[in-house]
C-alpha cells in the first residue's frame, strides 16, 4: 500500500479534501473554487470508470415505473 494512502484504500488527498469540504459546509460557506474543481473531476472520472466497466446504466425509469404500478 502506498505511503499517500490509509488502509482504506482513499488516497489522502481525496481525504483531505473530504476533510475540507466538510469544514466548509459545517461552516455554512462554499468550498473554495479549487477544491470543489478537484471534486467534480474525480467524480466525472468515478462516473466513466463505472460506464466503462458497467455500460450505460438507466435502471430508475423502470424502478419508478415499477412503483407506481404497485399498490
């Protein structure tokens, strides 16, 4: 395991800016531009590993459709 990462597996930096953006919220302001920047790449690059692995997932039409047909 890398020096940079706890034994979960999250890299520090990712924690960090968990850590961060938590402080912000708690704080009742925004996350600083860059952070919340950071953030959303991760989570676009999180989103096309997925799409990748996974194809095109679209599963919450069918799921709604199935709720409402049910009593």
């Amino acid at each position: 395991m890398s020096a940079d990462t706890f034994p979960t597996g999250i890299p520090a930096e990712t924690l960090a800016d968990l850590e961060a953006v938590a402080a912000a919220v708690a704080a009742g302001r925004k996350p600083d531009p860059e952070l919340a920047r950071r953030v959303r790449e991760r989570a676009r690059q999180a989103t096309e590993a997925v799409r990748r692995r996974c194809g095109e997932l679209n599963i919450a039409v069918d799921l709604i459709r199935q709720t409402r047909d049910e009593p």
